[in-house]
C-alpha cells in the first residue's frame, strides 16, 4: 500500500529569514515535501530552497517549476545576488 504525502507549495516573495522559518515549521507539522514556485517577476527558488534545506531534516525541497526560456539575464542576476545574499 502506498502511503500518502503532503506537500505546501510557497511564492518566493518573502524575505530572508522566513522560509527557514516556515520549513521548520512544516516539517514539524507534517508536511513531507516543501516546494517554491518559479513566478516571474519574483524572486528564483534557489535561495528560498537553500535557506529551507538548512533548517529542515526530513522533508523534500525542490522548486514548483523552472522556465529554461525565462532564463533572462536580470533572472540570472537575481540567481547571483540570492546566492551571494
């Protein structure tokens, strides 16, 4: 039999400090995958999910979706400085 999982899926419009917030938070209730969504015009997933790894244990993280033809250069830039923050 296979065991259901839950999953909450987050927009990267929050600031630094709260996904690490909310993950704890998710995990602690339950949720078994965490994911954040790839929207343009906001923040890329991968700071949230770098801060969400480093403050979870158990759960999956991975982004909601990525747009390869999106990869504009103020996305990629957005990448850089979400990396360097």
């Amino acid at each position: 039999m296979t065991v259901a999982e839950i999953g909450l899926g987050l927009q990267s419009d929050k600031r630094a400090g709260d996904y690490a917030r909310l993950a704890r938070r998710a995990e602690e209730h339950g949720f078994d995958v965490l994911s954040v969504f790839g929207d343009l015009m906001y923040q890329p997933p991968i700071f949230p999910l770098l801060e969400m790894a480093a403050a979870t244990a158990r759960v999956r993280l991975g982004p909601a979706c990525l747009n390869p033809y999106s990869a504009a250069p103020y996305e990629i830039a957005g990448q850089v400085a979400a990396l360097d923050l």
